[in-house]
C-alpha cells in the first residue's frame, strides 16, 4: 500500500507553484507540488495523471465535469441518427429513465417532421416526443 506524503496543490495556489518551478522538469514539478506517493519500500512515484488534471481544472478546463453515475458509457445526448438499414435506436439509457419494461408497446404517430410514441399499456402513459422542431405542429399538416 502506498501514502501520499503531503496533501497536493490545487487552483491558484499550484499555478503558482508551476510558474516557479518551470525549470524543473515535469515529474519533479509534480512532485513538488505533491503529486507522488511513496510506497512501503520507500519508492517514490510520481502521479501525471492527477497533475495534469489538477493543472487543466485550475486554469478552468475541468476533464469530465459530470461523470456518469457507474463510471461506464457515455453521456445521452438526446439525439439519435438514422442507421444506413433505416432504423433508429432510442437506446438503454433513454429507456431506463422513463422506467420502460421489455415488452411495453407503442403506437407510433407521425408527424411534419417529428414522431410521437405513445405507451399502449393503460396504466403507464406516457408521451416520447423526438422533435427536429421545438413547434408543436398537428399531424394534419403532413403532405
């Protein structure tokens, strides 16, 4: 098991400390700010990854502000494209959060650029708008 040695830099504070070690090559300037841990042979290694981290938050860059929940897969980013086979893939992600069971059905009605989903099981309704507009336009409008 390893300890870190002292509590490292952060913000301004290791800004600073950068600035004034700039002679010093990188993996001392970590060290010196505190970007190490010695392990019980008392070998000292130097931790990059936290540095350069810690370095991008303190000039306002932070790597992955909101990270998802288990540390898996990515971020949803409602939106979705159509596949070359023609499908389009709502995705787990989409599904899980509105509480959807495998087998729960839906009528699809289409509109003038938009698709409305609507949950068939009586006691779950809901209404799944995918938009490419923000207007609420009727399905009358179709041509």
């Amino acid at each position: 098991m390893s300890e870190t040695a002292t509590a490292p830099l952060t913000g301004k504070a290791l800004l600073a400390k950068v600035k004034e070690l700039s002679s010093l090559p990188r993996r001392e300037r970590a060290k010196q700010c505190g970007y190490y841990t010695t392990t019980k042979g008392g070998q000292v290694r130097v931790n990059l990854t936290d540095f350069y981290d810690a370095l991008l938050s303190a000039r306002g860059i932070p790597l992955s502000p909101e990270a998802p929940k288990d540390g898996r897969g990515r971020e949803p980013t409602y939106r979705v494209s159509v596949h070359q086979n023609g499908q389009i893939v709502i995705g787990a992600t989409y599904t899980k959060a509105m509480g959807l069971e495998p087998g729960d059905e839906f009528e699809i009605k289409l509109g003038y650029k938009h698709i409305h989903l609507i949950q068939v099981d009586s006691d779950k309704k809901s209404d799944l708008d995918i938009d490419s507009d923000s207007d609420d336009e009727d399905m009358d409008d179709d041509e």
